[in-house]
C-alpha cells in the first residue's frame, strides 16, 4: 500500500542543480496554483556522484531543504544508484570492503565497471548480509529528511559494454534460499529488485511508522511489494506518447499497479502540444511524474507557453480531484489484487474489438480516452466504448488536449476538492459521489480512508464505505449500505451527481450517511438536460484556448525526413546513422566479416565504440538538441547534413559523409554558423 502523497504529481529533472533551484521550483509550482507533492533531486545532488553524499556547495545543508519543502507541502525523493566508487577513504566503498559486499568476477576479485562516479563496484544484493549493510546505510541516510529513494540504474547498467550490465561470468554468492552462489546470469533479472527490497527495509528500520517510498528502474515479479517502476528513459516525441499505455498497462498485468512514464519525454525536447497531451493522459496514470534529461530545455507545466499551462493546471487539478477514488483503487489492489489501470477490453472480454484499442485505458471504473496523435484532438477523437451504458463526464474542464472520461454504468466513484498537495486535504471535506446507473437502475461503489499513511489500517484503523444507488418509481436513493473498519465516519457535507449521459447531471446535497433521494425529471427534461449539455460540451471545445501547433518539422522544408537509418557504404564497411536524433550513428559493420565495430540502439540515443574482443570504448556520445534537420545526399559526396538551434541565433551544422577521394574513412564535420547578427538581420555568416 503506497503512502498517500505518492499519488500526487512528482516533478523530476536531471538534474535541479542547487538546493535554491529546487525551491525555486517549488515555489513556483504554488504560485501558479499547479498541484504537486513530490521534488526529486537526480544524481547531480551528490558529491562526486558517490552514493549517500551531498555536494557541499550545491546542497550544503539537505535538512534545511527538506525542511523548506516540507512547510511549504511537499516530499522530497533523492536518488541512489548500486555503482559505488571504488575509493578508499569512500565511507561507502570502505564499509563494503570491510563486510566482503561486492559482486566479484570469476577469479574471487571484486568486479570493477564505470559508471557515473568513475570506476565503481557493485553490491551483491543476492546474500542477506549485504542486504542488511545497505539497508543500515539507507537508515542513516533518511535522517537527513529523505521522504523516499529513487534506485537507478540497477540492471545493474555499466558503462562501455556490449550488453550495457555487467559480464555474465561475475560471481554472486547468493544465500541458499536464492540458489546459492552462482554466476550473474543466474541472478540478473532479480537484481533491481533485491536493491529495491534493500531500500525498502532500510526505509523501515528508520521508521516503522511510515511507508517506504521506492521508485526502481529494474524489477521482477514481486517487486510491487517493495518498489513503485517507471517505464524507463524514453523519447520526447508522439510515438512515445501512444507507447506509455500499453507500457502502463501491460506493468498492470505483470503484477505492478504503481507505474507510469516520464511525461514529456526524457530524452530531447518536447514541444507544447507533446507536452500538454502527455500530462493530459499521465494525470491519469497511476504513478504520475514528468522528468526530463540534462541539455534539454525546461520541462516544467509552465515551461511550453500560457495554454500548455493551462491544460497542465486542468490536467493536475482533474488528478486531485480523484485522489480519493485512485487511493481506493490501490487499496482494492492491496487487498485483491486488481491492477489500478487496466485495458479497456476488462470492461468486455468477449468482444475482440477492444483488444485493439492502444489509446484508451480503465481506471477502475473510469474510461480514459486519449488522443496520441498529434493531428487529432479530442473534439477529432472517435471513441470505441464497450457494450452497456458509459456515462460522459467532467469536472467543467473539458478541453480538446486533455482525455474524455466515461464513468461505467452501476458505478459510484468518490472525489473530493482539489487542493494543491495530498496533506492539505481533510476527512472533514465535502465528499462528492459520481453517481452512474446501470440499465437495471442500479451502482455501487466504496471509498477507502486512513491516516494515508503508516500501518495502522492493517490493524483495523480505517473506514471503507459501501455505496449503492437505486431509482424506484422515479426516484433514486442514494446510501450507505454498510462501513467497515473502526473508524468513525467523519462528519462531513455529500454532494451527489448522478449522471444522465452527454455530460448532463442532477445534483443533491446532504450529509455523509443520511439517505439522499433524487427525483427523475420526465424522460422529454432528461433528453432536454443532454442536448443542453452536450451543446456546451461542444462550445466548450470550440471556444478552448488551444495549445499552439509548434511541432519542429523535420527535413528539408516541405520535403518529410526518412524516419529510417541512413546506411553509408564505404568499401568493406557500412555506417548506419539515425538522423532524426542528431546524425548519432548506431552501427559500423565490416562487410566480409560480418563484424560489429559500432553498435547500439536508436531508444538510447547513443553510440558505443568496442572492438570485437575486449568489449570496452570510449563511450563517445554527442548530446545537443535538434530543432531542424535536412537530409542532402547529394553532389561528390554521399552524406547526410544535419542542424540544430543552439539559441543566441546561432546553428550547429554537421555533415557525416563518405568522401569521394577517400572512400576507405568516413567524415563528420561540425561547425557554428551565425544564421542571425543583430535585430531582424538575415545575415549568415
């Protein structure tokens, strides 16, 4: 059971690169009356990148921080990776000698791989006493005010390897209930998680009362019990968008209900619309946070433009009103399992129409559907609902870049007012019941509440309230049917709003608990009510201030550029070059061998340099921005010309190419040209 605040909207970055800038961004976050709950520091927060320290200058004091953030209602989560510098005189690296805690390679000495810090060793999470050495180092790290623990990196990633991890043939001297000791394939796959099963218990000892936070990038089955999973560095563009539901859901099925993407994209620069769509549909997620990669432009709710802005406002503020509803939904999902998203062919297994549907989800009850294209907005949107009765509804912020939303006829949800962090609400708030009947004339549904956060539920300190809802003789009546739990129920106002269809509703306010009765309007009102609602649905969406259309175009102007590698041949070799990526090359391959001397893959945005035996390089990776780019193959050369807006009127240019006069090497050429010299100049340079 994830702790309440966790629910709420994170904000990431790699990296907020002082303590000022973080409350800089916290700061603005109230001021412009956007919900959040949670800051992350990236990597950069640390000393040298070394593990459970802070950088003196940058971060001198994280308690105060902590402290800062927390009057002003937020969490602070700090990141820990499993490489650990090897660096005698590292309290880390010298307590881990000391306990024998490192994975080793084959001849019994400690395995040595790079990563961020430089040369780094790695934990053997697979034997229990370093589970326990590094949940005793997690324990005192949290007296620093640490509200949870982001684990990275823990496939376990290596730097300048063929399989990015570490070799197969390391040694794990697992404990005997695990398999014993046996080699690093034996025990890959449940890395992450022992590191997040560490963390966790680390997050224990510290505080008995208070549920762990975890967020790991590596997991298993299982991991659900110790860890929340993002679905990895993904790409600021429109098929990465559309890619995160089926991620989201299929993370569901495996057993993870707490996931959810980086919203905008990690890698590159999301535009407005990417951008505002993304946090559209990820508010809807279970796990909702935006991050973003260093070199990029700002990725903040307010950094794309007013009307981006706004429909991350709305988005947010959409998310916090169902706060109450998403907390039940990962109650149900502590207590039986059921996945908190969910696809949409749950709602009618048997017809096979919906299992091709990628851009619609279940939140429960709730019917999510989105647009993920960028020419198709949601008044363009034509939605596929499953068979019985779906009532359209919102909270009057429709908007055509967020995600209609249908409620499931024989469904009550719960929802409450939308405060701008999850600690400032109280069980004394007006309680709202969205109310949908089902063609017998019947819903039900449950609100679970507790402290939010702690063990006391597992005890019986809490209130699960069943609802149901009934028309007879055209009057429905709404009531509690029965509460579980020891606590009382909070006296408090009930605002109920039963839904007719297109968005119309009746509404009655009572007490919570009493009996309250709605009289149905004559069947000629009712269809009144719904082409009302619908004509304001409808102007609603004419009248919105939509996000700009200012999608980067890629290629020569007017001319679409090749989403596929380019291949340049050279002889015996051949060069592939991703071009919408900045002319990075992902593969070198000599012809009559069949050798690899360049390889990676488009999703991380990179190359690594390796000959076919020692497996090393010198991690050569170019990181800019591309904002234009222009395919020429053309003239004596073959070659592909990339650019890209470094801003200050100023265009990095690079030209990859085969020369004719040397067809044995392949060149790339950069350089800087001055597109713009003064106001309103023209001039190139």
């Amino acid at each position: 059971m994830p702790p309440k605040w966790s629910l709420g909207y994170h904000q990431c970055r790699w990296s907020y690169d002082s303590d000022k800038r973080v409350l800089e961004i916290a700061n603005t976050m109230r001021e412009k009356g956007i919900p959040c709950d949670v800051i992350w520091m990236d990597i950069d927060y640390m000393d040298g990148f070394r593990c459970f320290t802070f950088d003196k200058d940058r971060f001198p004091n994280p308690k105060s921080l902590v402290n800062d953030l927390q009057l002003n209602g937020f969490k602070a989560i700090w990141m820990l990776d499993p490489g650990i510098k090897h660096e005698e005189g590292y309290f880390v690296y010298d307590s881990g000698s000391k306990s024998d805690a490192w994975i080793q390679k084959a001849d019994g000495r400690p395995f040595v791989g790079e990563v961020w810090p430089g040369n780094c060793v790695f934990p053997d999470f697979t034997q229990s006493k370093v589970r326990s050495w590094w949940a005793t180092l997690v324990k005192d790290f949290e007296s620093n005010g640490v509200d949870g623990i982001w684990n990275d990196m823990n496939e376990p990633a290596v730097f300048k390897s063929v399989t990015k991890t570490m070799p197969e043939s390391n040694i794990h001297k697992g404990d005997d209930e695990l398999g014993g000791c046996q080699n690093h394939s034996h025990y890959h796959n449940v890395y992450g998680m022992l590191m997040a099963r560490s963390t966790y218990e680390g997050m224990k000892l510290a505080n008995e009362n208070k549920r762990p936070f975890v967020l790991t990038r590596a997991g298993f089955t299982g991991s659900q019990r110790y860890a929340a999973t993002w679905t990895g560095d993904n790409l600021s563009n429109w098929d990465h968008l559309h890619m995160s539901i089926s991620m989201v859901l299929q993370l569901g099925l495996s057993g993870q209900p707490l996931s959810g993407p980086d919203i905008g994209g990690f890698a590159g620069n999301a535009t407005p619309m990417l951008f505002g769509r993304w946090m559209g549909i990820g508010a809807m997620f279970p796990f909702c946070r935006g991050h973003s990669e260093t070199g990029t432009i700002d990725h903040e709710p307010w950094s794309f433009g007013e009307e981006c802005e706004e429909v991350c406002r709305l988005a947010l503020i959409r998310r916090y009103r169902l706060i109450p509803y998403i907390y039940t939904l990962f109650y149900l999902a502590h207590t039986v399992g059921t996945p908190v998203a969910m696809p949409t062919f749950f709602a009618d297994t048997k017809d096979p129409n919906l299992r091709k549907l990628e851009n619609s989800f279940l939140l429960g009850s709730i019917l999510v559907y989105a647009s993920t294209m960028r020419d198709q907005g949601l008044d363009k949107l034509d939605c596929t609902l499953p068979n019985g009765t779906w009532m359209r509804f919102d909270f009057d912020d429709s908007h055509p870049d967020l995600p209609a939303l249908y409620l499931q006829g024989g469904s009550i949800i719960p929802s409450g007012p939308p405060h701008q962090h999850v600690g400032a609400a109280s069980p004394s708030d007006d309680l709202t019941l969205l109310v949908a009947l089902d063609e017998h004339g019947k819903a039900e549904g449950v609100l679970f509440e507790d402290d939010g956060d702690g063990y006391k539920f597992t005890r019986g300190e809490y209130l699960l309230t069943h609802y149901v809802a009934e028309i007879q003789a055209s009057v429905v009546t709404v009531r509690v049917s029965k509460t579980e739990g020891l606590w009382k129920k909070p006296k408090r106002r009930l605002h109920v709003q039963l839904l007719l269809g297109g968005g119309a509703m009746l509404e009655s306010w009572g007490m919570d608990g009493d009996v309250l009765q709605i009289m149905m309007p004559s069947e000629q009102e009712v269809y009144k009510l719904v082409s009302a609602s619908e004509k304001k649905y409808r102007t609603c969406l004419e009248s919105a201030k939509r996000i700009p259309d200012a999608e980067e175009v890629s290629g020569q102007r007017g001319i679409e550029l090749s989403r596929t590698p380019i291949e340049l041949k050279s002889g015996c070799w051949i060069l592939k070059v991703v071009p919408w990526i900045g002319g990075r090359i992902i593969s070198m391959a000599h012809l009559p061998s069949g050798t690899q001397w360049l390889h990676s893959r488009v999703d991380i945005n990179g190359y690594e340099e390796y000959s076919g035996t020692e497996f090393r390089s010198a991690g050569c990776s170019e990181e800019y921005s591309v904002i234009e780019q222009n395919l020429e193959r053309a003239g004596e050369d073959e070659s592909i010309m990339l650019e890209c807006d470094i801003s200050g009127g100023l265009i990095l240019q690079r030209k990859i190419y085969i020369p004719k006069k040397n067809p044995k090497i392949f060149q790339i050429d950069s350089s800087i040209i001055a597109r713009k010299v003064g106001a309103g100049s023209d001039l190139c340079a």
